[in-house]
C-alpha cells in the first residue's frame, strides 16, 4: 500500500481532463437512488413504516448498501471541483446557472401536474407553489438534495483556499473531528436532551461546523491529492471496509425495525452521515476507482447515461409510482424481483423523456 504526499499541482490554466471513473460513479449512484425509491415502495407509509411480513429481508439487505448514493454523488463533486479553479463569481454563476433552473422547472412541475390530472385540487396545488417559496414537497422530497447541494456550493470557495495549503495531517485532523460528529444520531439516543452543548436554546454543539455532507467533500479531495492505491489495493480494501459499513447499516436497520415503526427511528441507520454509511461509501469510492473501461461501446454508453444522469434525478418520481402501478405490480411477482423491474422502468422511462427533453433549445436549463 502507497499512501504519498506527492501530487502534482493543481494548474488553472489547463481545462480539467475527463476522469473516466467518475462516469461510472454517476450512472452507479443515480441507478441507486431509484432503487431506493423503488424500494420505499414496500415498506415506507407517508409518516410510519408498513412492511408486510417477509419483505423484511429483501427491504433490509438491498437497501442498506444503497444509502451510500448521495454520498458518492457529493464525492463526485468535490473530487472534481475543489479546490476551485475561478474566481468564486464565476463558479457560482456557472454552478447555480446549472442546477438551480433545471430544480425550480422541475420543482413546478411537481407541483402543478397532478393537477392537471386531477389528482389534487385547485387548491392543494397553490399550497404546493407557496411551499416552494421555502421548501420541497412531498411529492417531490428528493429535491432535498438539490437546497443541500446548494449550500455545499457556496461553501466550496471559502473551503478551497485551505484546502490549496492544508497538509495532508490537517485535512485528516478535519476528517477525523467529521467522522467523530457522525455518531451524534446514536449518541442522541442515549442522551436525548443534547450532547457536546447541545440544549433547545444551543443546536449547535462543538462538532456542528464539521458536521454534514461538506465530508464528503473534503474526502474526495483527501483521496484525489493523498491516497495513491493500485486497483488490486483499492478492490481488496474497498471491499473490507464496504462490507463492515454494510454489516452494521443492515444490523442496525434490523434492530430498530423490530424496535418501533417509526420512520425517524427505523430509518437511522440508512442516514447518510453516520459512520456506517460513511464507511459504505468510503469503500465503494475505492472501487468505483479503479473502473478504466474506455471501450467505445461500453463508456459511449456511461458518458451519455453520466451525462442525462441530472435530468434524470429530477425526473425519476414521476415514473416509480406508475412503473409500480401499471407494469410491475400486475405481474405478482416476487419482491427483489419487483424491485428491480421498477428499478429498470424508472430508469428507461426517465432517460427517454430527458432525451427527447435534450433536442430542445436551451434544454441545459431543463435537465441540466
């Protein structure tokens, strides 16, 4: 194992070269997320859990290793943008041009058609455009990764003069305080009333600043500048530490689950920064790395899927309820077997829409 400092430096100058492994990251982590939304099919009820007996198992161990798709798509973001390469203007005009239009089409969308299908009322749908003046709706909950990728973003310019000059101890120091602030869900359990300063007047205890999915940021740039493994290192070891991540997630998932039906409780352990995930995550990173494939006409296929993979994020809900509905459920079929077919027909459906969606002009501003 070769763990180094050295690192060529960052040039500004020079455009940034495809980095191949990152297509497969994105096609792997959206095909993930709609499973997992395949998936809540089965067990999730609005505000409570309701599994019916036997869905246990498949719901528990082919949803846990999933949890780890937001924080690859985060990583993603900070193993190719930090540290920043423009000025702070000119990547918050390129940045928000490109996320925050396509989210707020959709977010509309979201709200008004179901209306238009009569599926709600005059009136429901108004209170879904106001909501939009201050959050997501549920319709539409996924989006909540786009206000959280939103604030990631303007972060990043005032993260990356550090992490330009940081050593590699410092950035560790960092991840190690993150790593420890991941445990703060558990440790709620055991101390409801806060911990590490915590009351209703304080939320925000001493760990609060090196807490949430900016992490995942500094991971990715930890592991692009410092960690240096052949394939070999990097499958053997990202397997090891997937499945300890992998082990604990589906334990603890199980655990709770025979505990309460609660979603806040049962769905703990599925919460993207806990130690466990991170470690999921950590270990699939390591593996999706080492991906080189730049066959024509198999990485022609991920680039175009990486590419629509956005718009695809944002179009997906429309299509897992009714790929349920009307193909999958009328088969009686068997569970995994369920969900991976409303899996493959969330995904089909979403990426011919998105396409059609591309030919139009200016379609970067609908699906990204």
């Amino acid at each position: 194992m070769n763990i180094t400092e050295t690192q060529p430096t960052f040039d500004i100058k020079k455009p940034t070269p495809r980095i191949v492994f990152l297509d497969y990251l994105r096609v792997i982590s959206i095909t993930m997320v709609l499973m997992v939304h395949a998936i809540e099919i089965f067990y999730l009820a609005v505000d409570h859990v309701s599994i019916k007996a036997g869905d246990e198992f498949w719901v528990n161990i082919m949803s846990s290793p999933l949890r780890a798709c937001v924080p690859l798509f985060v990583m993603a973001s900070g193993y190719l943008l930090v540290p920043i390469k423009s000025s702070p203007k000119e990547f918050y005009k390129k940045r928000f041009a490109r996320i925050l239009i396509p989210f707020i089409i959709w977010s509309v969308l979201y709200a008004v058609v179901p209306y238009i299908f009569g599926q709600d009322t005059f009136a429901v749908m108004q209170h879904k455009i106001t909501t939009l003046l201050h959050n997501f709706n549920l319709e539409s909950g996924h989006l909540w990764f786009i206000y959280m990728l939103v604030g990631i973003y303007l972060f990043l310019p005032i993260i990356s003069p550090w992490l330009k000059v940081a050593s590699k101890r410092f950035v560790e120091f960092y991840l190690v305080l993150w790593f420890l602030s991941s445990f703060h869900h558990y440790l709620k359990l055991a101390f409801p009333d806060g911990v590490f300063g915590e009351v209703f007047w304080n939320e925000f205890h001493s760990l609060w600043y090196f807490s949430g999915h900016l992490g995942f940021i500094v991971l990715a740039f930890y592991f692009r500048k410092f960690v240096h493994l052949n394939n070999k290192q990097s499958r053997i070891l990202g397997l090891v530490i997937f499945g300890v991540g992998y082990a604990i997630t589906a334990f603890l998932f199980g655990h709770f689950l025979s505990q309460t039906k609660e979603i806040y409780y049962v769905e703990m352990a599925w919460r993207f920064c806990t130690p466990n995930v991170i470690l999921m995550t950590i270990g699939l990173f390591l593996m999706i790395r080492t991906i080189t494939v730049t066959n024509e006409k198999v990485y022609g296929i991920i680039k175009e899927l990486s590419r629509l993979s956005y718009g695809v994020y944002l179009s997906h809900l429309f299509f897992v309820g009714l790929s349920w509905t009307y193909i999958v459920q009328p088969m009686a079929l068997s569970t995994p077997l369920s969900i991976l077919l409303v899996t493959f027909f969330t995904w089909s459906a979403s990426y011919l829409l998105v396409k059609i969606l591309s030919y139009l002009p200016k379609s970067k501003y609908i699906v990204g």
